[in-house]
C-alpha cells in the first residue's frame, strides 16, 4: 500500500485552521472539492512536480483547475501562515527545532537596501552640521 500523501495526524493540525467553505452556488455545477482532497492533490502536484491536469484520476482529488485554485485563495487569506505557525509550534513543543541549522536570505525575504531611513548614516560622515573651522 502506498504512502498517505497526507496522514490522519497532520490533518488533524491542518483541519481547524482553513477557512470555512463558501456556501454552495445557486447556479448548479459541481460540487466543491473537499479540502482534505484539494489538499491532497496539491502535496502530490508539488511532491511530484507534474503538471496540474496530469495528476492521476484514481487519486479523488478532483480536477486539476480546483487543486490549482485552492493554494492562490489560502495564501489571499493567510490560511498558510496560520498552518506554517501551528507546524512551527507543534515542533518547537516537541523539541524537533534546531534555529542554529536555519539560513534565510533576501531569496525569501525581501532586504532593504540601506536599511530603514532613520537608522541611515547621514552622508556626512555622521557629522550633523557643516564644520565652519579651516
């Protein structure tokens, strides 16, 4: 038996902290995807680096277009923070985080150039004041 993509117990972290589902449309269609399975096809998009139409029928995740959507409208709303923040959490309480191994650069989060405006040097050479000696 193959591998849960998503497993019962990070599902139950991951659950309560999306967004409720919109009400259903009044102009027919289908039915909205789960999101245990929208979810799921999202882990195997990304897991497996195919293309959003080619993920396997058999997998119940619906279409490639509704798998697609659903991680633009969770990132719109924050949902991702939220999930990344509980992970984040549920590590660090079980001792599972080690901040000397992380790196971040300006690859992931943006750096200023100069730094903020008031903590600039001014060109002065620090010096306030125009020197009036000779």
């Amino acid at each position: 038996m193959a591998r849960k993509l998503l497993p019962d117990d990070l599902w139950a972290i991951v659950e309560p902290l999306l967004p409720p589902a919109p009400p259903p449309g009044r102009n027919g269609g289908r039915p909205r995807l789960g999101d245990r399975q929208a979810r799921t096809g999202i882990l195997f998009v990304l897991k497996t680096g195919l293309p959003w139409e080619d993920r396997p029928a058999e997998m119940g995740c619906g279409c490639g277009m509704s798998c697609w959507r659903r991680p633009a409208a969770w990132q719109a709303d924050g949902t991702w923070d939220r999930i990344h923040a509980a992970l984040l959490e549920r590590l660090a309480g079980a001792g599972r985080l080690d901040w000397s191994k992380a790196v971040i650069d300006s690859s992931s989060v943006r750096a200023v150039f100069g730094g903020p405006l008031s903590a600039r040097t001014p060109p002065t050479g620090g010096r306030t004041g125009a020197s009036t000696t000779c």
